[in-house]
C-alpha cells in the first residue's frame, strides 16, 4: 500500500510516500521544495505539484492539506482552496485525492469545495492527529520556516480552540514567527545598541534565517528561501542584512555588535512563542487539571520550541517528534495526511518502525 500526504504551502510544498510492506513496516520517504506562489503565480504551483506528482510515482491513495490559499495571489480564500485542488485533481488524475479538514477528517475534494473553510490552513489537524497516535494527550509545538503552531492534542484528537488562523491567532495556537522567513522588523521596534535604544527600519531588510545563521543554530544548507536582499547565505551576507535593519552596514558596526543585534533578536522571538504557549497552556491547565507534554517539531524544533518551552515553564515535559520518525519529522502534516490516507483505508501502519529511506532536500530558488 502506497499513499501520499501532501502539504501545500504558500511557500514551501512537502510531502511524505508512505509504502506499507507486508510486515507492517512503514517507509517513508521525504520531498520538499521552496515554492514562492506569490513569486511564482499560480502556473508556478501547478507546475510544482505535477513535478511531485512526478516523483510520487503510482500511489493507491492521496490526503493533502493546505496554507498556500492565505498567500495574496488569492484575493480570498476561497479562491485559493479551489486552486490548490484545481492543482491537486490535474495532478493526481488517476488517484481519489482526499482533503484534510479542521476535525483531521478526509473530505472529498468536492465537499471541500463547498466547505473550504474546513480545510483552509488545516494542516495543524493533520500534525496533530499524528501527535495524537503518539501521546494521545499533549501540546504540538511546530516551528517552520515562517510561522509556529501551538496545538493541542487531549484523549488522541485535535483540541485546538481555534479553527482557523484569525481564532488561532487571538487564542495563543499560531504565532506569525518562523525560523527563516519572518522579518526583523516585525520581531522587535527598537534594539539595544552603544547604549541606548534605536529604532528599527520597518523595510525588509533581514529575517530571521539571518538571526539564526549568525547565531549558529542553522547552516547554511537549511536557509532554503530567498534573503531579504537577493545575495547569498554566508555568515558575512547575514552580517550585512543585519547591520541594514539599524541602516548601518559591516564598516559602521562591529561583527561584536551584530552578534548582539542578533541575540537581542532571538530572545524577543522566544519571548512571542512563549508567551503564546502560557496563553494555550494556562487554558489547558485550567480544563484538564494539568499540563500535558509537549511535541516538537520542524525546523526550529530545538533551537525556538524548546527554549521558548523551557521560558515559559514546561521543559521539564518536553519530546521530539524526531524520536519517533526521524527526519520525517520535517514534514509532519505531510506524514500525518498521509497516514490519515491509510488510516482511511483501513491500513495500520506502526510508527515504532519507520524507515526514512529517501529524503529529497529544500533547494533555494
């Protein structure tokens, strides 16, 4: 048995190919790749999931979920859910494509047509079913490259008291701050710098990936979207964008400085995660008389969920999804859909045995 997730972003596609072998084992291989719609337009996209589509192969089932229909190459959101699925039937011809909804279930992509708003920005659902079949009960903290969710997971299904991202966003559940895209400008309106406070530029002149690589918390290989500036992902270019964000540049500040901008940067973004996961887990708390564990994952799984955790008083409870399937940890609504695929067929596949056999990387554009 073969079956696909699919994760479709507004600037990432991933996806997870579950093969079930006779033993019960599940293989999983891994497929990413930088997709700027917004950049790319809609042919972009199309031509995107056909090339997954492409590397896929022949697969007995499809689950997809979805963030690309938020991207302002829409101009509402149902515009976009329609498009993406446009995408995925062209696509996936041959195959029954199902859509994740807002209660990890599968919708046909016609009754996703018609309630889109289920399936909108859905793919919390599908990592939290996953964290479901693993904790049963707990709190899913995913940090990509853009945003992180804080989803909770009691007695095996999602328990997220918002259903789409304008309640996730006033209830703690999502936060507009990622590992790599998000920018400077937004983490922080005044920096400590030569004693005293200044004001940031609001231009685009350094993201976060510029933090983290500075930082060390990334390599270069993981900054896999486009800088603020265009030029390249060494530790001077992200020195620079840096400096910019204050409008200096590397001959006006100290490398010693930047490193600081930079540290300044990192706690302010730890501290916006943290204080959303006090907001979900103060409620939680309250509901259920405890605090349940914590899940990472994604790419700033260790170096911002777990910090940002341990800030506001949870370490001490904390797993890695990675511990559980490896690298498809990377692509966790992606494995989640696809395990739903299978679950909805009736095939149970283990996760105390994954193999990650093939993992294509991110490739920047």
């Amino acid at each position: 048995m073969k079956a696909l997730g699919v994760d479709v972003g507004g600037a990432n596609l991933k996806a997870a190919l579950l093969t079930v072998e006779a033993s019960g084992r599940l293989k999983v291989g891994t497929w990413t790749r930088y997709l700027p719609i917004w950049k790319l337009g809609r042919e972009g996209l199309e031509r995107g999931v056909k090339e997954l589509a492409s590397w896929a192969g022949g697969v007995d089932a499809v689950a997809a979920t979805m963030t690309a229909e938020l991207s302002d190459l829409y101009f509402v959101k149902r515009e976009g859910v329609n498009h993406v699925l446009d995408c995925l039937e062209e696509a996936f011809k041959d195959v029954e494509v199902g859509v994740v909804n807002v209660k990890a279930e599968l919708l046909s992509v016609e009754e996703a047509r018609s309630r889109f708003m289920e399936v909108a920005a859905a793919n919390w659902a599908a990592s939290s079913w996953l964290a479901g079949t693993l904790l049963n009960t707990c709190v899913l903290v995913d940090v990509g490259s853009t945003t992180t969710t804080i989803a909770p997971v009691v007695d095996g299904r999602p328990a997220s008291l918002g259903l789409n991202d304008l309640e996730k966003l006033g209830c703690g559940e999502l936060v507009y701050t990622g590992a790599l895209r998000t920018n400077l400008a937004a983490v922080a309106r005044k920096v400590p710098l030569r004693g005293r406070l200044v004001r940031v530029s609001s231009e685009l002149f350094a993201t976060t990936g510029d933090v983290h690589l500075v930082l060390g918390h990334i390599e270069a290989s993981d900054y896999t979207v486009d800088t603020a500036d265009g030029r390249g992902v060494t530790r001077r270019e992200a020195l620079a964008r840096l400096a910019r964000v204050v409008c200096a540049d590397v001959e006006m500040l100290s490398e010693e400085e930047l490193v600081e901008l930079a540290r300044f940067f990192y706690r302010k973004q730890l501290e916006d995660v943290a204080d959303a996961v006090q907001q979900v887990y103060g409620r939680l708390k309250a509901e259920l008389g405890f605090k349940p564990p914590a899940l990472t994952c994604g790419l700033g799984a260790s170096f911002i969920a777990e910090p940002a955790l341990k800030m506001a008083g949870v370490l001490s409870n904390v797993r890695r999804l990675r511990d559980y399937v490896g690298e498809a940890s990377k692509v966790a609504p992606a494995l989640g859909a696809g395990l739903l695929a299978l679950h909805s067929r009736g095939v149970e596949a283990s996760l105390s045995e994954v193999e990650v056999y093939e993992q294509q990387g991110p490739r920047r554009r």
